[in-house]
C-alpha cells in the first residue's frame, strides 16, 4: 500500500471519529394504526428534529427528537356577532400531535453510506386549538385549547442516511427514516369532531391507544 493511501485512509478514520453529533431536520407523516386509525382516517403532515450525540468510540448516538404534525384542520368565516353581522373573522381549528422522544442509534461511524436502528422512549401530546384570525390582514386576535392529553409513547425504527457533501470536517446526508411508536390511551379530538349547532359548540370526544408510523425523509448534518 502507497504512503499516500495510507495517508487517506488515516485521514479518513481521524474524519469519522471527530464527527460526533448529528443535526437532522426532515418532513414527517404521521400514520394512525390500530384502533386510533379507526377514529383517524387521514395522515398528519408536519416537521421533525433530531439532535444526537456519539458515544465515545462504540457506534452508537444518544440524543433528542420531536415531531409535530397536524392531523386534521378545519376553517370558515363568520360574523363576529350577531348584532355585527358586517364585521368578519376567519375561525381556524387544528388537530395537532406532538411527540418528543429520547432516542438511541446504533450506526456505523464510517461510510458513504450508513444505515441505523433506532430504539425509542418519550410522550405524545394530542391537542385540538380554535384560532380567530382578522378576516383582512390574517392577524391571530385570540385562541382556546379544546382539548388536550399527554400520554407515553415508546417504539423502534430504522433508516440510513446517504451522504451527499463533505462540509469543512462533516458531511451532509439524505436521511429516511420509518418508526413504529406505541402510545398510551388518549382523549382527543379529529376533524369534524367541534360541531355547531344552534350558536352553541359540542365536542365529540374519542378515546383510544395512539399508535402510530412514521415516515421521515430529510437532510442531517454531520460534524
């Protein structure tokens, strides 16, 4: 072997274990299984985070995610009131599920290409919110929580990242992920369930586990 293939291959191994966190943003789907998919028919679309921290010399990341994505939504306009029937405001209710979780990674440290394993243990927050909005200028005037839950959440997954530039002493990579997450049993609220009838409000309240898969796909940085 040549001197400066050696050379390389040193400079190669010292890259990889100076490369100790990961920063990842990505797009995220949210699809309910089991008997929350009964209840939820319609994925959640939303964004996702990852911030994780190599140990030591062992091929292995522990760190931090969360995910947010809304899963059902809905938006008219109305009179302000009654004795106001001129003046309008735009009333917006979103279904939203939130889930932070501590996460740990098996993955080689080496590679143009580096598949992993994650095991996985946080909550789901599930929560539904009324906004009004200025029917002119889009301004949020006030807003009310109509109902909210926080129950645990654990699972595993797997992905692989595929890098794409080097980045003074890291790299950028394209990241897809799929997660299969448990979820204890929530009170919550989808699309449809605020109903109005007769200037009064009634929430048609469901109650199951919160499972649900994941699909992620977006860019991680190495460094």
């Amino acid at each position: 072997m040549s001197s400066t293939q050696v050379s390389l291959g040193c400079c190669a191994a010292s890259n990889a274990q100076t490369q100790r966190f990961q920063f990842g943003l990505d797009f995220t789907t949210v699809i309910p299984t089991g008997d929350f998919s009964k209840n939820v028919t319609n994925n959640g679309y939303g964004m996702g985070v990852q911030f994780l921290v190599g140990l030591g010399r062992m091929p292995l990341l522990l760190g931090g995610d969360f995910a947010f994505a809304v899963y059902g939504s809905d938006e008219h306009v109305e009179s302000i009131s009654e004795t106001i029937p001129e003046l309008e405001v735009k009333v917006r209710t979103t279904n939203n599920i939130s889930m932070p979780h501590l996460v740990l990674r098996a993955q080689p440290r080496e590679g143009k290409v580096r598949p992993y394993a994650d095991a996985l243990v946080g909550f789901k927050y599930l929560s539904t919110d009324t906004t009004i909005l200025s029917e002119s200028t889009g301004e949020e005037l006030t807003s009310s929580k109509n109902l909210s839950d926080l129950v645990y959440s654990y699972g595993f997954g797997g992905g692989v990242q595929v890098r794409l530039a080097s980045a003074g002493n890291g790299d950028i990579s394209l990241d897809g992920k799929v997660r299969y997450l448990r979820g204890g049993h929530a009170e919550y609220l989808k699309e449809g369930s605020v109903r109005r009838e007769n200037g009064a409000v009634f929430f048609d309240v469901l109650t199951s586990r919160t499972d649900v898969v994941t699909v992620q796909i977006g860019i991680t940085f190495r460094f």
